[in-house]
C-alpha cells in the first residue's frame, strides 16, 4: 500500500522484457520490499547497495507504460506505507487500471494545469474532486469530460517528480480511487440481491 507521495526520482539503469534494474539512493531496501515505480507495484527481488531489481509479467507491461521505459529513464519512486507512515495523499494499491495520454500541459501562475485523454475503463471511476494516481503521484481531478479528466499540479509537486520530463502526448500510467471500485461492487449486489438498507449501512460506517 501507499500514499501516492514521490519519494524520490530513480535512474533506469537497465531493463528487458521482465527485469527491471533501477538507481536509487534509498538506503534500506531489503529483498522482498515493495516498491511503487511510477505507480507500480513491483518487488525488489535483488539489493546491491543503490541498485535494486524488480520481476515483472508481460501482464503488467501491457496495462502499463513499462514497456516504454528505456535505460536511463527517470522513474517516480515511492517505498510502501509503514504503520508508522503519515497518510499524506490518498490509498494507492499500486494496481495500475490503464494509460492515459497527455493532452495539454499549461504553465500558470502558481501551478501547472494538465489535461488526459483516457478510456472509458477509467473515466467510469473518476469523480470531480476525486483523487487519482497518476505515475504514483496522489493528485485530484479538477474537471471532467467524455473525453478524459483535468488535474491542477502545484510546483512542489511537478518539479519533484518525472512530470517535469513530461511533454504533450506522452502515456502515463493511471490508478483511480480503490473506493469507487468497491462502491460499484455493492451496486451491482444491489442489483443481484443485496438489500439497499445493507449498502446504506456500507456507506454510512
């Protein structure tokens, strides 16, 4: 589990078509840490010093942008939640549910405004005001369309992160809000069965 607040921007320093090799300078990672690269939750399967290796399936090379990530790509990095931890963004899993396109990014006063194209699998998740990962980065939807969503990036945020490398066109890797998902699972008991005073009772606790 984590929060969707970067760490840390790692350095790529090698990958095939199911390692991943990346530098970074988190000094007490462990064999079997989980470990959020660019919102996806891998599993540091070797340490050695300021590099770790994480395995991952052609599954998750396919949902996600992984498979266009080269040596010496920059990569959010993000450690998994402790109990210990301040719960600073929002519950990211780590799961990524697709790829959004970027479709404008907009240098304001104060802040940058960024624009996604994205699929319906994600629109159908994604609420006004919600909060939503994007690379692994906790940010919040500020406007909808049939077309994608609208996100308002403090400096803080853009400059410490890789969405400073990012340019118009560029995938990125998305995770809505987990709790949409479990709200539409009781919806769909409501309609199999499940009684409206057992979903009010889900809602309410």
């Amino acid at each position: 589990m984590f929060t969707g607040l970067v760490e840390e921007i790692g350095t790529v320093k090698n990958i095939s078509s199911s390692k991943i090799e990346i530098e970074t300078m988190f000094s007490d990672i462990s064999s079997g840490d989980s470990i959020a690269i660019n919102g996806v939750c891998l599993t540091a399967t070797r340490v050695s010093k300021n590099i770790f290796v994480a395995d991952y399936s052609i599954h998750t090379a396919n949902v996600t942008t992984l498979f266009k990530v080269r040596q010496n790509s920059k990569v959010n990095l993000e450690r998994a939640l402790t109990f210990f931890s301040r719960l600073g963004g929002h519950i990211v899993s780590g799961h990524v549910d697709g790829k959004a396109k970027i479709g404008k990014i907009e240098a304001l006063k104060g802040f940058y405004k960024v624009n996604f194209f994205c699929g319906k699998n994600i629109l159908k998740y994604c609420v006004d005001k919600g909060s939503i990962a994007i690379d692994g980065i906790s940010l919040t939807i500020s406007s909808l369309s049939c077309l994608g969503f609208e996100i308002f990036i403090i400096p803080e945020t853009f400059n410490n992160t890789i969405m400073k490398f990012k340019k118009v066109g560029d995938e990125v890797n998305v995770e809505t809000d987990i709790l949409a998902k479990y709200i539409e699972k009781f919806v769909k008991k409501e309609s199999s069965g499940v009684s409206s005073e057992a979903l009010k009772g889900f809602m309410t606790k």
